[in-house]
C-alpha cells in the first residue's frame, strides 16, 4: 500500500509515495491527472477534458485516449492498494476523489489562507511551508494545451506574502540574495522590487535601494512606455528622503484622518478575491447576486488595506437599489470626514464636487462606494488622485466604468462548501455540528442564506432545529426559512428584481415556470413570447444583474434559490410553451440522427428552432439540452398534459436509441407511457409501446419486449404500423432464440413495408435472426441489401449496425479477411459518431478475430475496450462480452453507466 500519498502540480506533475514517484505514464496521462487534481471531487466534464489536453483540436480517437488514459491512472492506483484516492466516472465526465490536502495546490493554498489571520511569527512559518511545496515550473511534463495561470498568481501572491512576513521580522540580509535573481529576472514585477528595495536600506545599503529603483524604472520606461506605480514612487521617496520606517505589523499613522468603514464580518475563503482586490487600481468593481456577500468582502479587506492609504478611507451606502443617495448627500458626508466644517460644505452640488477634488487631489485615500445602480451615480464620487483607489459594490456589471474609468470587474461566486461550513460554524457558534454540511448545500452556498441559517442554529432550542433544517430540505418553505424581518433572501431578491428594466422583470417571471437547469434564448422566447433575438438579450439584462449566470455561450444557469424566488414569481404560469417548443427542436434534432418511422411531426408549430445542419449538431443538441428535456417532461407529466408528454417522450426516444443509457431511458419511456395511458389514446399506447420495446431490445431483455411488441401488433390500427409491429416482433423472437419464428416473422414485414425505412429495418433483423441460426450466407445477402438501403438513406447510425452484421456474419463463414474490414469500418464509423454500443460490437468481432490469429495481447486490448465502452450504458456487459473476458483471463470491471 501507498504510504504518504501525494499528488504534485507546483513543479513536475508527479503521484508521489511518500519522497518517491509513482510511475504513471507520459505527457497525456499526467495532463489528465493534473486536470482532474485541480478540481478536486468535482466533476470535470469530458468535452473540457479533450478541449484542454489538445487545445480545442483533437483528433478523432480523443474519447477513446482519455478512457484509456483513466484506465490506467485507475490501474496505478488500484495495483498500489490505496484508498486516499479514486477516480469516479460521473455524468458528464470524471472525478477525482481524494483528500483536497494531499493535492499540493490545494495545500498550499490552505496553508496560505491561515496564514492570512495568524500572528506574525506564525504567519511567517506558514507561508515557508507553502513555498517550500514549489518543486519548479508548476504543471511540469504536461501538454503545453493544459494551462493554469491560476498556479502562477498563487505563486506570486505566496512569495510576496512570506517576504514581506520576513521583513516584518527583520530577515532583511538573507532576502536580499533571493529578491535580486528575482528582480533581474521580472524587473516589472513592483512588489518584488519594493521589497528588495526595503531589505537593501534597513540592512544599511540606501544606494543600492536607490540603483534598484532606478533599474526598475528604465526597465518600465524603454520597454512599456510607463511611469512605476504610485506606491513604489512613494517608497523612493522615502528612501531618498531617508526616513523609510521599518516594516511591522499594525497601522500606522501621523495624522488624523477619515476612517469611516462600517464593522467589519467574518469570511470564510474568498482569498483569491482578497488577493484580486490587493491589487487593483484605480477602480474596482466587485459584483454579484444579492446575498454573495460583496459588502462584507470588500468591507473586510478595507479594513486590512487601511496602511496603504495613509490620507483615510472614505465609505458611502448608495442603497443604488432601493432608495439611491443622492450624489449631494455622499459628497457632503465625505467632505464632513475629510474635515470641512458642517457650517462650511457647499449647498451646490457643483460646489460640492469641486471641493472634494480639491481636497483629494493629491491625497493616497481609498474609496468605498457599496450597492451602486449604475456607472453615472458613481463617476463623481470617483477620487481624482494618483495614488488613490475606488472599491465598488453592485448587483449590476457596471460596464460603463470600464469603458470611462479602467474599471476591473469580478463576479463572486458562491462560496466553497468547505467555506460555507466554516461561516456557519462561525455564526452558530459550533452549534449542531452535524447539520452544517447538509444546511450549506441547501442554502447554495450563499452568504447571506448561511448567515441567516447560522444565527436560526444558535438562537433556536435544540429541539426546534431538526424542524428547522426539514423546513429549509422542503422547496416549498426553504425561502420562508431564510427570512429574517425584511433582510431574507427573499427580500434581498425583491430589491434586485424591482430594479430590472420592464421587459427583462417580464422574462425573469416568464422563465420562472421553466423546470430545467439551464434555460436558452429558444425556450425563453417560447415562454416570453417574443423573438430570439429579444429574448436572448433580455437574458443577458438579467445575466448583467446577477440573476442568471451566462454559464457557456447561450446558456444561462440559476442559483437554486433565485430559481425558488422564480418559481414563486412564475405562479401558475404555463409550461405548455416549452413543452411545444423541445417537441419541435426534438423533432428537427431526431430526424438528423435517424430515420422515422412514426408519423408524428412538429413542423407546422410555430415557435423558433435551432438550425440543425446534421447529425453532429443534433447529437450536441441533444446532449446539452436532456437534462432540460426530461425536467421539463416531468413538469409536464406534473400538469397533467398527457398528450403533450407522451408525444414529447416519443420523439426524444431517438437520442437514447443512438446514444443509449438504461436508467434515463427507462426514465423517459415509463413518463411517455404512463401518460399514454392516462390520456386513453390508442396510438400513443401502440407508440410508446415500441419505444419501450425498443429498449428492452437494446439491453437483451427479450421477454419484455416480446409481450410489448405483441401488445403493440394487437392495437396496431394501419399497414406501417403493423409493419413496425411485426419487425419489433421478429427482434424479440430472435432474442429470445425463437430465431425460425423470427425470420418468419420479419420476412413478412419485409414483404409488407410501404417504405425503404420499414424495408431496410426489416431485412436488417432478419439478417440478424439468419445469423443466429447459422444461415451465414442468408444472413450476408439480407444485410448487403439493407446496407445498400442505410447508404442511399445517408443514415449512419444504420450502415454501422449492418458493417457490425456483415462483420459476425463473414466470421461465422470463416472468411476473417472480409470479417476483419467490415468490423474496423464499424468500429471507425461508431467512434466518429459516438455509437458507443455498436463500437462495443465491433471492437468485440476484432477481438475474437484476434484471438483466432494467436494475437492474445490484440484480442484482451479489444475485448477490454468493448467491455468498458458497455458499462458505460448499461448495468452490465452482455454475456458474450463477459465469456470472452473470462476466457481472456480479463477482471470484471465494475459497470458505471455514464455518457462515455
């Protein structure tokens, strides 16, 4: 077993053994594991996996190399018998489960947090020991593709805080050595310099302190045109003026001058945005939803920023949505804390403004200007000196303080959960401990959710607190729970949605009925009644005000309780609009992956689709809209529509039988079916019995779909569906080794078909059945002429099916040159496509076509990956899958059923 398991990013990307590395593969694998360390136990997506290790272009076999690759990062771990660390398969791609602390980023990162609140000698200790985790350029031996930047500011800011930790200490002689190589190598790094230029004086060298900052900048002026920054001038002139102070921790000051911050709160986490704010200048904007606590973080921070601004702080509550202060009010409260005399402060506001330039001018003085509605109530308030900085607060972007100011902008997040923990722990007091993980989640990680949730856990009796914790589990009463007199979560969102433009207030209440977890400009326009192109911006008005977050191009997410607030907003709003429009996109979508053969169709309703140009973007379209799909077909089923839902579950059948996936499939048929029976209608019956059918098929569960394809035929009201029934009918028979019915059966429907569609299906699966009794000849015959069908149809999902069958079929004749061809071809069709069972099929054919060869290493590769490609679907490999892997001497690996 692994003894003191560690995995190292900050240098060569290594999994270490206690001093040892593990061997564990090439640039591919390290920059999987990297990728997935960096986000520990969450789960990272496949497509972003494949986006990062080949920069956006990968090559066709992308999939299939990343599964190998976690197959065997899966394999080092496994064969080294530790637990510390696992790697989950997880719908859409992998996670990476292990103890965030044995991942030396994380380590360092936490090591630096702590380091922030300790005692001095403490802090110094710390911030040794997160250095001392650098082992050199981090991400070391991975594609260049795999980047994060993140790891280079984390350096920086963790270097900058142990110096000046060790200057507060007195250290000044034994940083110089250190601080130069750096200085000579990244002279336009400011605060490296400032440092430097500290240790030389106190350590009695003035003149070389003054050479640095004379070196530092020419380098600023020959290569970028640019003046150094006000704090290093200051510095200069401190040094030339001989009267640098020693640095120590605490504040410092000579003069009386404005401090006007409010307390500050605890935090918890946030140490990328405390470091984001440490260096910004002149303006900062930082914003968010109601309740990310933007206040409390910058209030905080100012409180800790306050010796870099010798000349005082200023602090302003512009209440921007609810009841703005007027620009006349906030001067006059700042030129009352700069020390104008009440009797003397201007009635004009013009008069006003120009004093407060006036005294500000040639002041170092920050700025804090919290909840402003827009760039126009802030720009006067905006401090005119050099070496001054303005901090903003708002629920909006504040774009026009870019453009006008140089505004930098950061959105908050919803905390860590690690975080969200440690606030209620702070709040409550460590009360009811067992409660926080679960009430963390249920309040989204929200600060403001977690402050209220963490003073109900204090104030409350024990005995109340398990009636609490039901009511916040509950989304009818979660709101309620979160309400405190007329500071809730709930009124925090009134204030932001009484401040949206009209139209964009309409399509929040619109998309409020919406179900899923992410809503698009096309459904939102079917809600809103209104054309894409509105819709699209209304969504981003209210993506602007923090409402909904653009999580990907087009695609806006909602934190769960703004979705709550919506849905209360929303009342009994209709689903029916988007329920009308994923039958119309699914219609359009199926019809590029498959041949149809029911009748329904959806091209005369009116609402806008995607354009779909073909298969491709119906698999993608698909693929990001399902889980909105089957939300929206539950609500529906909720309301009641039956006939909608049964249609709905009958066109967006065809993307599980392209890409199938037992529990969602099973999921989506028993909704279509039991609302085929709720509403009484035959035909909805007779085609969700098909579909259902269809997917007992698809897992060998031949009983099953007997008794639903018999069902099917006795209600089947004309020729194409009798037709359809009878194929479904054959397929059963054949997988229940009925196989002279079978071909009975389905030469029958052959005969029949109206259609190439039915014609081509018909044949496929008697080929099939022929197969199966031995009849390879009959077989090959019956699946060239369906092949010559699938082709002239431009249906690949069928020609893969028929290559796959002429595969078997020439094996069975013994003829494995021609067997060879026809299973590769499948196999490269399938994997361009992403058929993952048919790749199964075809991969297990060159497998046995291996093994038949002596080539016992090529057969255990192919039947290995035909195995893995099965549990990706399905709760379990197929019993021919499981012989040959027997027989192979393969393990069972466990099934995990996710996308692939």
């Amino acid at each position: 077993m692994l003894k003191g398991l560690r995995i190292q990013l900050l240098g060569p990307v290594q999994l270490c053994a206690g001093d040892r590395p593990v061997p564990i593969g090439g640039p591919g694998v390290r920059g999987l594991l990297a990728l997935l360390a960096l986000q520990p136990n969450r789960i990272v997506a496949l497509d972003d996996l494949i986006d990062a290790l080949w920069n956006h272009d990968p090559p066709p076999t992308a999939r299939t190399i990343v599964h190998g690759n976690v197959s065997q990062l899966r394999r080092v771990l496994r064969s080294a018998g530790t637990p510390e660390a696992r790697i989950d398969t997880a719908a859409p791609g992998y996670r990476l489960t292990v103890d965030p602390m044995l991942v030396d980023v994380h380590r360092a990162r936490a090591l630096f947090e702590r380091a922030e609140a300790a005692p001095l000698v403490e802090r110094a200790s710390l911030l040794r020991e997160a250095w001392a985790l650098w082992q050199g350029p981090e991400l070391g031996g991975v594609p260049e593709s795999v980047r994060a930047p993140e790891l280079a500011d984390l350096r920086i800011a963790v270097h900058g805080a142990r110096v000046d930790a060790d200057l507060a200490l007195g250290r000044h002689e034994e940083l110089i050595a250190e601080l130069t190589t750096i200085v000579r190598a990244e002279p336009r790094r400011e605060r490296t310099v400032g440092q430097l230029m500290r240790a030389l004086y106190h350590s009695g060298r003035r003149a070389d302190a003054l050479e640095v900052y004379r070196e530092a900048a020419r380098a600023a002026s020959e290569k970028l045109g640019l003046d150094l920054g006000p704090d290093l001038r200051a510095l200069h002139a401190h040094v030339l003026n001989d009267d640098l102070a020693p640095v120590v921790p605490g504040i410092d000051v000579s003069r009386v001058v404005p401090r006007q911050l409010p307390p500050a709160v605890p935090l918890a986490g946030r140490s990328a945005d405390l470091a984001w704010l440490d260096e910004v200048a002149p303006v900062g904007v930082i914003t968010g939803p109601p309740g990310i606590g933007k206040s409390a973080l910058v209030v905080s921070w100012a409180h800790g920023a306050v010796p870099r601004f010798p000349d005082g702080v200023l602090f302003a509550a512009l209440r921007g949505f609810e009841a703005p202060m007027p620009v006349a009010e906030v001067l006059a409260q700042f030129l009352l804390g700069l020390g104008v005399p009440a009797d003397e402060v201007p009635e004009p506001e013009g008069e006003r403004l120009a004093l407060y330039r006036s005294l500000t001018g040639g002041r170092r003085i920050l700025v804090v200007l919290d909840d402003a509605r827009s760039a126009d109530q802030v720009r006067p308030l905006l401090p005119p000196g050099p070496g001054s900085v303005a901090v903003v607060t708002s629920r909006a972007r504040l774009d026009g303080l870019t453009v006008s100011h140089g505004a930098r902008v950061r959105a908050l997040e919803p905390l860590a959960r690690r975080d969200s923990v440690r606030l209620l722990a702070d709040v409550a007091g460590g009360a009811f401990k067992e409660y926080h993980s679960q009430v963390a989640g249920l309040c989204g990680d929200l600060p403001l959710a977690l402050r209220i949730a963490g003073a109900r856990l204090a104030a409350g009796p024990a005995w109340t607190v398990p009636d609490f914790v039901a009511e916040l589990a509950s989304e009818r009463t979660r709101l309620a729970a979160l309400d405190v007199d007329d500071a809730g979560v709930r009124a925090a969102l009134d204030v932001s949605v009484r401040g949206l433009p009209a139209e964009a207030g309409a399509m929040f209440r619109a998309v409020g009925a919406f179900p899923g977890p992410a809503v698009g400009p096309f459904v939102a326009a079917a809600l809103g009644g209104v054309p894409v192109a509105e819709a699209r911006r209304r969504l981003r008005v209210l993506a602007a005000h923090h409402l909904l977050t653009e999580s990907a191009p087009e695609v806006f997410t909602r934190h769960d309780l703004v979705r709550l607030y919506a849905r209360e907003l929303a009342g009994s709003s209709s689903l029916r609009p988007a329920v009308r429009y994923y039958q119309a996109a699914a219609d359009v979508a199926r019809r590029r992956l498959l041949r149809i053969v029911d009748p329904l169709d959806f091209s005369s309703v009116e609402v806008p689709v995607p354009a779909l140009s073909g298969f491709d973007d119906a698999l993608a379209w698909f693929v990001a809209e399902w889980p909105n799909l089957l939300a929206v077909l539950e609500g529906a089923a909720a309301a009641g529509l039956h006939d909608d839902v049964w249609r709905l579950a009958r066109v967006a059948h065809t993307y599980r039988v392209v890409r199938p996936r037992w529990d969602e499939w099973q999921r989506l048929v028993a909704l279509g079916l039991a609302a085929a029976e709720a509403c009484g209608d035959a035909r909805a019956r007779f085609w969700m019995l098909i579909s259902r059918c269809a997917m007992f098929l698809t897992f060998d569960l031949g009983a099953d779909a007997l008794a639903d394809a018999s069902a099917a035929l006795a209600i089947a009201a004309d020729e194409g569906s009798r037709t359809c029934a009878l194929i479904h009918l054959g397929c059963a028979l054949n997988s229940c080794g009925r196989h002279d019915e079978a071909v009975e059966c389905l030469m029958r429907a052959a005969s029949a078909a109206g259609t190439d569609e039915l014609r081509g299906q018909a044949l496929a699966n008697c080929a099939e059945a022929e197969k199966a009794r031995g009849r390879y000849a009959e077989a090959i015959a019956h699946q060239l002429s369906s092949l010559e069908i699938d082709r002239r149809l431009g249906d690949d999902s069928y020609v893969v099916v028929s290559l796959n069958n002429l595969a078997e079929s020439y094996l069975g004749l013994g003829d494995d040159g021609a067997a060879w061809k026809h299973a590769s071809a499948a196999v490269e069709l399938a994997s361009l496509r992403g058929f993952l069972l048919q790749e199964a099929v075809g991969r297990l054919t060159l497998g046995r076509l291996s093994r038949r060869d002596g080539d016992l290493a090529g057969a255990r590769l192919q039947v290995g990956l035909a195995a893995e490609l099965h549990s990706r679907v399905s709760p379990r490999p197929p019993a021919e899958v499981l012989t040959e892997m027997a027989e192979l001497g393969l393990p069972a690996a466990p099934a995990r059923g996710d996308e692939g």
